[in-house]
C-alpha cells in the first residue's frame, strides 16, 4: 500500500506566505531579490521540497494579494513597501 504525502504549499496562500519568509530573509540589491533567491530554498528537498507548480501558484498568490511585485524580466521580485506587516493580511 502507497501512502501519499502530504503537500503543504498545495495551498497557494501557504506558499505564498512561505516565499515571503524566504524572500524577508534575502537582502535585496537595488530594491531587488533576485527570483532564484527564494525560488531555490523553496523547491530544494532540505528546504521546503515543494513543487514548480506550487512555487507558481505561491508566486501568483503573493503577487495577487500585494505581496511582492514581480518585475517585466521575471527575474527580480520587490517586497510590499517596509512597515507593513506582510505575514498578518
């Protein structure tokens, strides 16, 4: 009998709230985090051992809810603004 895993980043809100960890633990260079900063702990198996379509959807749901802004290349991300509580909406 297989026993199935359990995917907690299949939630986008939850994968868009773990990105933001990453990514609030990145310094930026010129306003900017490069993607590959948060994208690499996120899908390593020592990190969170998440999936590419999760990483997406979390990218997406934190980009929809405000939460990071995702420049025209697609290889930078910005943070919401500082003194705004990121992790509490």
């Amino acid at each position: 009998m297989k026993h199935v895993e359990a995917r907690p980043y299949a939630n986008p809100e939850a994968a868009a709230r773990k990105l933001l960890e990453f990514a609030a633990g990145v310094e930026p260079i010129n306003g900017r985090i490069h993607i590959e900063k948060i994208n690499a702990p996120f899908l390593a198996k020592d990190g969170c051992n998440a999936s590419g379509a999760e990483f997406g959807a979390g990218l997406a749901c934190a980009i929809e809810l405000g939460w990071l802004e995702l420049h025209e290349s697609g290889t930078f991300v910005t943070l919401m603004p500082p003194g705004e509580d990121l992790l509490k909406r």
